[in-house]
C-alpha cells in the first residue's frame, strides 16, 4: 500500500490508535461487569475487545508493512533479526516518546490545573515508560540486534581474517572534532555517536561526550562513563 499520502497515513495512525483504544476500553469494561456479577455482559466486552484488536492490527500491518510475515520458512537468519530489530526500534521509539515528550508535558499540565492525582499518575507513567525503554535497549543488545554493534565487530572479524591473508589493516585514526568524535564502551562496544545524542538518558543530539554528566551510564551494560575510550575509524581512502 501506498503511503506516501500523509492523510492516508494519518489516517491510518489515527484509526490505529482508535482501535488499540477501544480494546482496552472494552477490556475495563469486561472487568468492570465481571466484578458486578454480569458475566453475560462481560464476555460480550471481552469478545468485543477481540475484534477490536484485530481491527488494530489490520491497521499496523498497513502501516509497516515491513513487519507483516507471510511466509516465515522463507526468511533468512538476517531477515528474521531485521524484522525483530524494527520491532524494538519502534517499541524504543515509543517510550522515549511517552517519557521524554508526553509525560512531562502531561504532567506539566496537571500542575497549573493543580490536580495532584493526575500529577503522581503521569509522573509514574513517565518513569515506568523510561524504565520500558531501558528493557528493550537491553533486549536489543541481548539478541545481537544492535546495528551498529554487529557492524563494529564484522568489520574487527574482517580485519582479523584479513592479517592472518597478511593484508594489512586500514589506518584508523580518532576525530579531532568533539562535535563528531565518536566514543566506544570497551565492556559491550557499545558506541555512543555525538551527533546523535543519547535521549533515552537525557542527553541530548549534539552533546560532545566530554559534556556528558560524569555519572552518565552505558545504555546497553551499564558501565561507567570512563569506561569509553575514543573509537577510531578507518581513514578514507
């Protein structure tokens, strides 16, 4: 499906989100009516909720297309990873989104609306988002669908092969620039990429690592900032 259309990709967002809503309206309702004693009522929520997902489904299927598995026999190894990736990718994507974003925001609200029971609601909401995004970050690194990870270590496998061929390594040399110098955890080979930032930990896209708070973390094992060394790149030929 074409989705170059925005409208239809709004659209499409849009219907999605109402749906996913609708579940778990209905899933409370069912709740609801069960502790009431209306087990008749209950089960028409509860099946109703059923369709509703599928709805939901049907909608994100068209909007990621690159998730939909026809045949799963005919995928790859590399395929299957690039698919689970996505998954987490968008999943992270989502979090960071509710704790970096909409939480705050949410519960900034709440504060001028001087409703402090909405206040602790987001606050936590927020908190558990950043605690979700955490687990998926681990989750990549667990099953060795972090990019760029896996590329730093083929590119070392490469290397490797090739000395013992007796071709000599490319050059490599550090960025003199803090603005682009990349830096790597020597305990995960975790890289952490200035330009990109780290916002799932606070900091922001364009934050050199020098400027880092000193009680920063590794995002995928936890080790300390002084843990990372400059990470030296092949210099162009």
């Amino acid at each position: 499906m074409d989705l170059s259309n925005s409208n239809t990709a709004n659209n499409l967002s849009e219907a999605f989100a109402g749906e996913s809503m609708a579940n778990r309206k209905y899933l409370f309702f069912a709740e609801v009516t069960r502790q009431l004693g209306m087990s008749e009522l209950s089960k028409l929520f509860r099946e109703t909720a059923n369709q509703e997902t599928e709805h939901a489904f049907a909608h994100f299927r068209l909007m990621h297309p690159e998730l939909v598995v026809a045949d799963v026999a005919s995928l790859t190894e590399e395929q299957k990873k690039a698919i689970a990736a996505r998954c987490l990718e968008l999943a992270i994507e989502g979090e960071t989104y509710e704790y970096t974003t909409m939480y705050p925001g949410f519960a900034e609200q709440a504060r001028a609306d001087r409703d402090s029971k909405a206040v602790v609601e987001f606050e936590a909401q927020q908190a558990e988002s950043r605690e979700h995004a955490s687990i998926f970050r681990k989750a990549a690194h667990n099953f060795g669908l972090l990019t760029h990870i896996e590329n730093h270590h083929a590119r070392q496998y490469t290397e490797a092969l090739q000395a013992l061929e007796g071709v000599n390594p490319s050059p490599k040399v550090a960025s003199g620039d803090p603005a682009t110098q990349k830096w790597i955890c020597r305990q995960c080979s975790m890289i952490y990429n200035p330009v990109e930032g780290d916002p799932d930990s606070g900091i922001a896209p364009g934050t050199p690592f020098e400027a880092i708070p000193e009680d920063w973390h590794c995002p995928i094992c936890g080790a300390t900032k002084k843990t990372f060394v400059p990470y030296q790149e092949a210099v162009a030929a």
